[in-house]
C-alpha cells in the first residue's frame, strides 16, 4: 500500500471514531404530548425481598391514598441565588427547576430548564406502604418564604415544607433545604407515627423523564441522555432508554453505597444517599413506545427505621440538581464526576481539562485557554509532526517520478509496486514515515475533542468578538470556513496522489469536514483552526527546507 492510499485511510479511520456518536443514527421521536401532570397514573416502586425483610407486611402495588382533585393542587415557585423551583403539592416533587446561571440552548433570552413538563420530566419521591404518602399524594405547604434571602441576608438557607397524613394517623412531611450558592437540595422525609402499631417502611427518589433528546443534540453531535448508576463495585453504568423499555438494562440492583443519576449534555440530577444503608437501583418503563416517546422511571429505594406508635423517625438524601462541574460533582459522591463521560479516553481527557482548567486561571478567557492549549499540545508533539511533514515532503520531491512510474507500468500492478519500492529505497524514504508518528498522536486529538465537547464551562462563555458562546455552532460560520480554507491549504503542501481518484477525494476532504464543522461547537472548531494554522506552518517551513534542499529541519 503507498502512502498516499495510507493517508487516505487513517483520514477516514480518525473521522469514523472521533465522530462515532455522529454517524449513530439518533433516534428522535415525535414531540411529547403535553401532560395535565408530570405525574400521571403510575403505580410506586417496590422493594424486593432482600430489601423487604424487616417489614412486617408487604407493600401495595399501588398506594391506597389516590391523587387529590386536580383543582386542589398548587405550585409552590421558590427562588434562590441559583434556582427558580417549581414545587407541586401533589406528591411535592419538583416539576420544574430552572437555573438561573445559565441560557437555553436555542433561545439565549430563556433561562435554561433541567426539570421541565415539556419532557415530563420531574424529581418525585415518595414513601412504600399501606396508605403511605407517595409522589400521587395531595400534599400541604407549610406557610413561609420563598425566595433566599439576598447576598448580606442573615439566612443562607431556604426551607419548604410539605406535609400529608396517612389513613392511618401517620404523618409525613417532605422538607427541601436550598443552600446559597449550591446546587445540591437537601430532602428530608419526616414520619410520626400516629398509629398503635410499630411502623416500617421504605422511601423511594426517582426521576421520571421521557426519552426525547434535549434541544441542541443533533446527529452530528449526540451525547449521551438517560439514567445512570454508581455503585462502589460495579462503577459508571449508563442505561439505555430502548434497554429499559425492553428489560435489558444491565445495572447493579443493590448495594450500601452509590447513587443514581439523570444525565443530559453539561448537566445531570442526581439522588445521592449519605452512609452506608442497603439501597436498591430499579429503571423502569411507564407508558409509550411504537413511535411515540417513552416515559421511564429510575430511582433508588432506602429502608426507614422502624418507629415505634408515637415515635418519629427522619430520612436525609441529597438531590444534586444542576452542572457538570467536575470538582463540584467529585466532592459530593465517589464516582459521580463520571457523568463528564470521556469514554475509554478518560485517562488521557481528564489531565488535558486539568490543564486546561489551569490555563483559564491565568488568562480567564476559555477561547484564549483553548488558543494556548492547542499550541502546547502541538509543542509537545513537534518532534512527532517534524518527523511526518519531512516524510511528506520528501515524498512531494519524488512526485514527478512516481508519475512516471505509473505511466510507464500503470498496466502491470506488481511491477509498479516493485519499482516504487526500489525507489523508496534509493531516496530512503519509509511510505509509512508520514503516517506513524500522526498515528501516535490521535488519542490525544481524540481525548481533547471529547473534553471541550463535554465541558459544562463551554457553556456560555464568550471568546472575542462574534464568538459568545464556546459550546453553540458560530453563528457567522466565520470559523467553518477558515478551517475549510486552512484544510485546502494543508492539502496542497501535501504531494499529490498518483491516482487521480485519490487526489479527487483528498481535495473534497475539507469540504466534507466543512460541512459537518458548520454545526460544530465554536470551541471545537476554533481548536481545529489553531491546530490546522500552526501545522500549516510548520509543514511549509519543514517542506520549503527539503525542496530548497537545505538542512533538515531539527
């Protein structure tokens, strides 16, 4: 094979994987109808056996309380430094949580919404038990305020209050406490037992959301959206949308550690119980399917300790509702930083946002941080670059030759390949010099690609001029363009293809890639047009030295 086949070739292997998620066929299906309420007729989750054996009856299929009249049911709105929370007294789960931080993907004038009706998508939690109150419960708000205090407030936390009473005298309340400044709600779920007997029961913290891709995601780039599970020993599960409506999502069902996770594109919701209780992880389908969106279900179910007739208990869990900040993520839970996924490449694509994140502390600019990190990277692999532009424009010197080669035993294959390789070995020139040392390089190009693609701190952050926002397409396609224009340059230092078929396709390359780049984030592709200007550069120098036949280039 020569080089020029070669080349060829890795080209098409880089594309196919650094754009893997971009060739999956992303399944998108129609728009959700609009529900009256995020929690429509779903029975509770159950415990199983393992989980169930200190309780004195099992539970229900379904709760004996039903939802209360739709016209009693009020919308608690909360607001915080970060928050603006929608609280529903039915079931009193969040049924919509915007972030007042950051924008929405499409409409820059909108607030960006995790939990939305839009996607059905809400935090609901509830308790397992005869006539317990769960997330179909009516619900009632305790009086008190409702929006944090401003910056120089005496108070740096917000509490609201819900409470509900069981047919059986016991009384339930749900407390959220937002945190200045945090995006992690503590939920507490206080239980007086009212009854003559002892009781038991069991809590429940899900998600419930349809599989319907949140706005922005296209074919071109998709990342990953759906439940997820951490557990100490069976580590990072991501689980399929399609798999949990068939029933095979493999995940661990039980542990005493770990916690369970909605995730979307820079940002994730996530139950995480504190200490060392038995826990279990279920996913289910609710409704759809069959070319309508499915409705799923994933959450976590902990034990409550047993509460003896007039005696009262408590249960605390944390719901983290907001970015993938990755320090932010690893300090609240062993594992949950992972939901940044970078893939079989983390091992090389966390050091890189490390210093990346290093580099935005001295320039506070994220353009002007990936500007530097493009030419260290490059500095880094310059002996590597060197070593392939010089086979490159050695095999440029040999063009005219290899031509004539091909005219002369363009009808005999084995005797070309021989001769050509009579000539590789004349000028010492390896067909393979300009491929290998690039081929060294692509896990990192790979592992940076998937960084500034993943990178909640993308999100909204401007770079110069037009350039607003680093994690949305250029809205001039300015950027686009200059990478189309430094492509074709690259491919004419380049030596040309003795197959004119080849040189057809190696000229249509930055047009291809141009193309798909249009709808690229700004930061990848301001990546690209550093790295593409700078090895423009270093190949013209390397090559103008070999023509001119002076020395090599060191």
């Amino acid at each position: 094979m020569d080089n020029r086949r070669l080349i060829l070739l890795m080209i098409f292997s880089i594309s196919l994987v650094m754009l893997w998620d971009a060739w999956q066929k992303y399944n998108q299906p129609k728009a959700p109808v609009q529900a009256t309420a995020a929690q429509s007729g779903t029975a509770t989750p159950q415990p199983t056996t393992s989980l169930q054996a200190a309780a004195p009856t099992a539970a229900p299929a379904a709760p004996a309380g039903a939802a209360a009249p739709a016209a009693t049911t009020e919308t608690i709105t909360v607001k915080t430094d970060l928050f603006t929370a929608d609280i529903s007294t039915l079931g009193g789960d969040i049924t919509r949580l915007e972030l007042s931080r950051y924008t929405a993907t499409e409409d820059k004038r909108r607030t960006f919404a995790l939990f939305e009706p839009k996607h059905r998508y809400a935090a609901q939690s509830g308790l397992i038990g005869d006539g317990m109150p769960n997330h179909r419960t009516q619900f009632t708000a305790v009086k008190g305020p409702r929006e944090l205090a401003k910056d120089g407030g005496k108070d740096d936390k917000l509490q609201v209050r819900l409470e509900a009473t069981a047919a059986n005298g016991v009384k339930v309340a749900k407390v959220y406490t937002f945190s200045r400044g945090s995006y992690a709600i503590d939920v507490a779920t206080e239980v007086l037992n009212g009854g003559a007997q002892p009781l038991t029961a069991h809590a429940y913290y899900q998600f419930q959301r349809d599989d319907v891709a949140p706005e922005g995601e296209s074919a071109m780039v998709s990342t990953f959206t759906g439940p997820a599970v951490f557990t100490g020993e069976e580590k990072y599960q991501k689980l399929a949308f399609d798999d949990i409506a068939k029933d095979k999502a493999k995940f661990a069902k039980s542990a005493d550690n770990g916690w369970l996770a909605m995730v979307q594109h820079y940002f994730v919701a996530a139950w995480v119980p504190q200490g060392k209780d038995k826990r279990e992880f279920y996913a289910r389908k609710l409704e759809g399917g069959n070319g309508s969106p499915l409705l799923t279900a994933a959450g976590l179910i902990l034990p409550l300790p047993q509460i003896a007739p007039g005696a009262a208990g408590q249960q605390s869990i944390t719901l983290y509702a907001g970015p993938q900040e990755q320090a932010t993520l690893k300090k609240l839970a062993e594992g949950l930083d992972l939901v940044v996924d970078y893939g079989w490449l983390t091992v090389i694509a966390a050091p890189i946002f490390w210093v990346l994140q290093a580099i935005h502390g001295l320039v506070g600019n994220w353009g002007w941080a990936i500007v530097l990190l493009t030419v260290g990277i490059k500095a880094i692999f310059y002996p590597l670059s060197a070593a392939s532009y010089k086979s490159m424009a050695k095999m440029r010197t040999i063009t005219p030759r290899l031509m004539q080669l091909k005219e002369r035993f363009g009808d005999d294959r084995q005797r070309l390949n021989q001769e050509m390789m009579k000539l590789y070995q004349t000028e010492k020139i390896n067909p393979l010099g300009g491929c290998l040392p690039i081929l060294v390089q692509i896990p990192v190009f790979i592992a940076l690609y998937w960084v500034l693609l993943g990178a909640v701190e993308m999100r909204d952050a401007p770079w110069a001029l037009w350039i607003t926002d680093l994690s949305s397409a250029d809205p001039y396609y300015v950027l686009p363009v200059i990478m189309v224009v430094s492509m074709i340059i690259q491919t004419k230092l380049n030596p040309t293809p003795p197959d004119p078929i080849q040189a057809k396709v190696m000229m249509a390359m930055p047009f291809i890639f141009g193309v798909m780049f249009f709808w690229f984030p700004s930061g990848l592709v301001l990546y690209w047009v550093v790295n593409n200007i700078l090895s423009i550069a270093q190949q013209w120098q390397i090559t103008r030295m070999i023509e001119g036949g002076g020395k090599q280039a060191a």
